[in-house]
C-alpha cells in the first residue's frame, strides 16, 4: 500500500497541508458569505424585482384602463 511508504515527516508535511487546505477553504467561505450578504445594498435580488414590476404593469394597465374611460366619455 502506499500508506507504508510514508515515514514521520512526510505525514506531518502532508498533515500541514490539510490544515493550510482547510484554512483555505474555510477564508475563501467567509468572504463569500459577507459578499452575498452585502449584495441588497447594492443590487436587487430577481424576486423583489420581478414583484416590482408585476405590481407596475398592474398599475399601468389600471391607469390604462381610466383614460380610456375618460376618453370616452369626452366623446360622447
């Protein structure tokens, strides 16, 4: 097995590697996380905007609605 061929040091080198790797990992999650949650500020997550536009198109077609009303009633 290639377990035997490993003496003292080369299993405490790989050993330091494992916590730099896990350290690494664990840095790079950290960020990600403060980033993502950062993100509100500046930008808009799709479903808030989605319900800002669906709620705008309603209101625009409400308004669409009364001029026709109003046209109409001016013509006559």
């Amino acid at each position: 097995m290639m377990v035997e061929d490993l003496n003292e040091s080369k299993v405490r080198w790989l050993t330091y590697l494992v916590y730099i790797l896990l350290t690494a990992i664990t840095i790079v999650s950290g960020w990600n996380t403060v980033k993502i949650t950062d993100m509100p500020d500046k930008y808009v997550r799709l479903e808030r905007y989605q319900t800002d536009t669906n709620r705008i198109e309603r209101t625009l077609i409400a308004i669409d609605a009364k001029l026709d009303k109003l046209i109409d009633r001016k013509r006559d």
